[in-house]
C-alpha cells in the first residue's frame, strides 16, 4: 500500500518560558491512513492543539519525525512548510478564520492566489467549491452579513479549493449551535464519503466525535485512547430525521 | 499572487482606512512637494543669473589695466596704460572674433527739460555685437563715426526715459553730455541689471574718438573687451593677448604686467556652481522633510501589521510565505508614499506656480525634479516599509492566528 498521509514518531514539543518548560508533548506515535476520518479529544493541555499544529505545518517537533505522505516535513523551512500547507492541507478553525473585508468568494480564491493560479480558472474552482458547500448565491456577502454556519461553510470552501490530501478540524463547530453543527458536520461526512478525503478533527464534544470513524484520546501529553469507532453517526441521516435537510 | 493583484490588494488595504492613509500620505506629500519647490526655485535663479551673465556677452575676455591682483592699484580710470592702439593690435589675433575698446566718464546728461547722471562710454560699433545689444529705437553709431568723432549718442534704457518720458523715440533730439551736445540717434533695448545689480541701461554710448577728443581729453581707454571664436579657445586667446601686451608695453617677465586679462566664463561658472550648491541645499533640506514622512510611513505600517495580525495569521495558515506577506505589506507601503508622491508632485507644481505669481520669483520646473522627486518618495517607502514588513514576515503562524 502506499504511505500513511501522516505518520508521527516519537515526537515531542517542549516550550521554554522563562524558566520553566513545559513538556506539551511527550512522545507521540500516531499514524493515520489515506481515507481515514479521525477525531482527535482530550482535555484543554493535553496536546492535542499541539499536534493539530505540528500535523497543520503550523509548528514544528522539538524532536521526533513527522512524515506527511511519506515525505520528512520536519526540516523544511518556512517558504517550504508554506507550500505545504497550500497545496496539501486544508483548514477548518473554531473561530472560522475569515478575512473580515474579504467577500466570501474572495476568501475562497485566497489559497489559490498564493498558488498562483490564473484568475479565469481561480473563478470558477472558487464558484465550484460554494456551490459544494451549498453558498452559491452568497459569493459577494462579507463575513459579517452571514450566520455562523455560513461562515464556516466559506471556510470549508476555501479549504477546499486546492484539493488538499488532508483536511484539518479545529473545533469546527465549537462556535455553532446544534442544528448548525449537524449540518457542517453533514458536508465534512459528505467530503470523506464521495471525494475520500482524509479528515482529522479536534473536538471536545463526545457528540461531534461519534461522527469519526476513530477517536483519539489526549492525556498530559500522550496519547491514552485509541479506538475504532464501529458505526459513527450519520449527520445527515440526523438532520433529515430533524426535518429538513440543507446540506 | 502576482504585482496586479498586489497592488489592488494594497490599495483595497488603505482604502479601509481612508483617514489615516491621507494623514500617512501628508508627511511625503508635504515632502515631496517642498522638494520640487525648491528645486524649482533654485533652477529658476540659476537660469536668471545665466542670463544677467549671457547679457554680458558669449566668450568675452576682458583687458583692464593694473596688475592682476596687484598690491598697488590706483581707482579705476586713473592707470592709463591701455591705448586704443592695444586693442587694434589685439584685433588683429586671428582668435579674437570682435574687440571694443571703452573709455568711460561720469557726466551729467541735459535733455534741455531734465538732468540724469549717467556714465558716458566712448566705444566702437563692435560692443553693441559683443553684448548683443538690439536697439529700440533708430541705430547704433558706425565705425566712420567713430572716426570722425561725431558728436552722436545711443542712449540707454534708463536714460531715455529719464530724460524722455518711458516709450517715447528721442531720435533726432540734441542732449547735452556735461558741456558737449550731441546728437541721440538711438536707443538701447532694456536689458536689466546685472548679477551684482547695477543697472545696465543707465549708459550713454558716444564714438571712442569724441569721447577721448571731445569729452575727456584722454588718449588711453578704460577697458577693451574681446569675444573670442570660441568657447573652446578661450584661455589659448587669453594667453595670446598677455603675450602680445607684455610685448607692446615692453614688460619682461618676472616684471609685473600692468594689465590684466579677466575670463568672464570663469566668473560664470563660479556664478552657476554658487547657485547649484543653492539648490542642492534647498532641496536636501526639502529632502529631510520627505525622510520625516518616510518615518510616519513606518510607524502607520507598524500598527497596521499589529492590527492585521490575524489577517497575517488566516494568510500564512491558508499557504502565505512569509516572502508573499512581506510583499504584501512592502507594495502597501510603497503604494502609500507613491500615492503619496504623486499628490505631493501636484502640490509642487500649484506652489511653484503659486510663487511665482505672487512673491514674482522666476520658477523652473524641470520633469527631472518631478521624477527624482517621485522617485525618491517610492525609495523611501521601500525603505521604512521594509522593516515593518519583516517584522509581518516573521510572525509565528500559530500566535497571528490566535492573537486577539
């Protein structure tokens, strides 16, 4: 088979402030394959945002190898990891993370600008990406003329754009309500299912996490839980069963 | 992300906060434009005093009597060494194109209405050639007048007017000059005051020989002025005419001549180098002020980049190099100060005219002060824009974004 799409070894993460230091993570091994939908728990210091960061290319290991697709990220430098985050990842963030000027279809052709592709094309694969996550029609509205779950649908969108290997969570419903949550959660379950994106995703919510198809759990640094989940939830069969689906 | 979309990125930046760009934008609009002021009025007194100098006449040499420098020298007009006959042999040098020998006298002029004190200078036609000297009204007198000692006169702006009343023709009018009449057969177009501000037109030419035989008595002259052939053979022409004077007057170096030969280019350059060195001063002091709003770029660009935190955060998650966002913040900032440039190239030239219709100051402004100027206003936004930039550049990816 080919390799995992991340593959940790023995990594750690210490912080220096001050005088004291602080041991975020503690040894992690951690491997996770092509397709897979992974959530990720733990209580708040536990390291599991660390090693969200460390797999985002947004920190790097004090020690330890981090192997993305087989290739050693850990060395790389800034203008390297850049690329790599561009190309290969895409992120979805609790406070969805949207330029407050931008319009949405703005914010969605945002990862394509920085990888250079021609505006005709940046157009369309933007227009493409909303009509997926069910905004077309709202490409001209700015963050703050929409809802939550709108909001974080254009984050989705954007994260999408560049065909990214792996999709990252960090709380992606951490600031929704239930109903809005189901249905971003409905759009990740229907990315993983038709298009076999490999999905990590941080949460608190034991709710949210039953949507995986593994849970991870956090603990000082170290990983305590790792288990298969036997038949995860189906958001959209939740949502129709509500009433009324939208995504 | 390519310059385009740079730029309208930038723009769309300053927009947001319209206020504070324009207050950002007034340290280099202020600069800029006080830059082109200056220079233009330092151009313009430049080109003033190339004029007042032209008015003396091209490639002119001139040949006074006394020793260059020399430690005993009697008022001028007392040492009577230069004869007329000097100035014909000089003539005689195939470099010197033209030679006007002049004998100069205080008199008071009497138009039978009015008096005017005036200098009365005896001269040949070839002055009025060698200060390229139209008249207004009737001619200059001729070379057989000269030699006849006619008792005629050209009169000078000034003291056609003093004695005639301003735009009227005196031809054909007598005057007296102390106690001899003359004549006025013309009058001199007005050519204003030199650069150590005596008036020009306030002369009366008179033939060399009525002034030597009827006016003075003397048989020496005042001063001969030779335009050479050129530019180029100046100092071979000023070599010559030493030589050739040392010969008449019979002085063997290491003796003393008892004459001098004056280069006037000389005294030209040392005139355009004083109003460069001007220039220059008034424009690097102008220069400071565009340095100072450099700086206000700098600090505006520091708190935009604090401000934008996040927005440098969601960018580098998303696949932003720190290379793309230091662009980003570097076209702002230059884009600003250019902005800023430009307006302030507008304000230069509405001063620049703004001064010269009021304060009547002669003005020149030259598309290579606006382009220096310009210039200069983009180098400093890359300049004071570099650091902030960097300093947006280096940010840790994982603090912009959580930075509130």
């Amino acid at each position: 088979m080919t390799h995992a799409v991340i593959e940790l070894r023995n990594v750690t993460k210490t912080y220096t402030m001050g005088e004291v230091t602080v041991h975020a993570l503690r040894g992690i091994d951690l491997t996770i394959h092509r397709g897979g939908f992974v959530a990720i728990m733990g209580p708040s210091g536990s390291g599991k945002s660390t090693t969200m960061n460390m797999i985002g290319c947004l920190d790097r290991p004090s020690s330890g190898v981090y192997l993305l697709e087989g290739e050693d990220v850990t060395h790389m430098s800034k203008s390297e990891l850049a690329g790599v985050r561009n190309r290969r990842l895409g992120f979805i963030f609790q406070g969805f993370h949207l330029l407050q000027r931008a319009t949405a279809l703005a914010s969605v052709e945002l990862p394509m600008l920085y990888a250079g592709v021609p505006d005709a094309e940046r157009r369309e694969r933007a227009l493409q990406a909303m009509r997926l996550v069910g905004l077309a029609g709202r490409e001209h509205h700015r963050p703050n003329q929409l809802s939550g779950g709108q909001q974080q649908r254009v984050a989705i969108a954007r994260s999408l754009v560049n065909e990214p290997s792996l999709l990252l969570a960090d709380e992606p419903t951490g600031n929704l309500d239930s109903r809005t949550s189901l249905e971003v959660m409905a759009i990740l379950q229907r990315l993983h299912r038709e298009r076999a994106i490999t999905i990590v995703m941080v949460t608190h919510e034991p709710d949210i996490a039953a949507f995986a198809q593994r849970i991870i759990r956090f603990k000082d640094g170290v990983i305590v839980a790792d288990e298969s989940v036997a038949k995860p939830a189906q958001a959209d069969l939740l949502l129709a069963r509500e009433g009324g689906a939208t995504a | 992300m390519n310059l385009r979309s740079s730029i309208l990125l930038a723009l769309s930046g300053l927009q947001a906060n319209k206020m504070r760009s324009l207050l950002t934008m007034l340290g280099i609009i202020i600069g800029v434009g006080a830059v082109i002021v200056m220079i233009a009025l330092g151009q313009g007194a430049r080109a003033q005093v190339a004029e007042q100098i032209a008015s003396l006449g091209s490639n002119l040499l001139v040949v006074n009597p006394g020793a260059p420098g020399g430690s005993v020298r009697g008022a001028a007009g007392q040492i009577t060494t230069l004869t007329w006959d000097d100035a014909k042999a000089i003539a005689e040098l195939p470099l010197a194109l033209q030679v006007a020998p002049e004998l100069s006298t205080n008199v008071t002029a009497n138009s039978g209405v009015t008096n005017w004190a005036t200098s009365a200078i005896g001269t040949t036609p070839e002055l009025q050639v060698i200060k390229n000297w139209p008249v207004q009204f009737g001619s200059f007198f001729s070379a057989d007048e000269v030699n006849a000692a006619a008792p005629v006169a050209v009169l000078g702006q000034t003291v056609a007017e003093n004695l005639f009343g301003s735009g009227v023709d005196p031809v054909g009018q007598t005057i007296r000059l102390n106690n001899l009449t003359v004549q006025v057969i013309g009058v001199l177009s007005p050519k204003g005051l030199t650069n150590t501000g005596s008036d020009q037109d306030n002369v009366v030419y008179i033939p060399l020989r009525t002034a030597q035989v009827r006016l003075t008595g003397a048989t020496h002259v005042r001063t001969i002025n030779v335009q050479a052939a050129s530019a180029e053979v100046m100092e071979i022409l000023q070599a010559q005419i030493t030589d050739l004077l040392n010969q008449r007057h019979r002085i063997v170096p290491p003796a003393q001549p008892d004459f001098n030969v004056r280069n006037l280019t000389t005294v030209a350059e040392t005139a355009e180098a004083t109003t460069n060195t001007l220039t220059a001063l008034l424009a690097s002091v102008a220069a400071v002020s565009l340095m100072v709003g450099g700086i206000g770029i700098m600090n505006i660009m520091l708190v935009t980049v604090t401000e934008r935190t996040r927005e440098i955060g969601i960018r580098m998650a998303v696949g932003a190099t720190p290379g793309a966002i230091l662009g980003q913040f570097l076209v702002e900032a230059v884009v600003l100060s250019l902005l800023g440039g430009v307006i302030g190239v507008v304000v230069g030239l509405a001063g620049s005219w703004l001064i010269s219709v009021t304060a009547g100051w002669r003005v020149v402004v030259s598309p290579s002060a606006i382009l220096l100027a310009t210039g200069f206003a983009g180098a400093v936004g890359v300049f004071f824009g570099y650091y902030p930039a960097r300093k947006a550049s280096d940010l840790d990816p994982i603090d912009a974004l959580r930075y509130e």
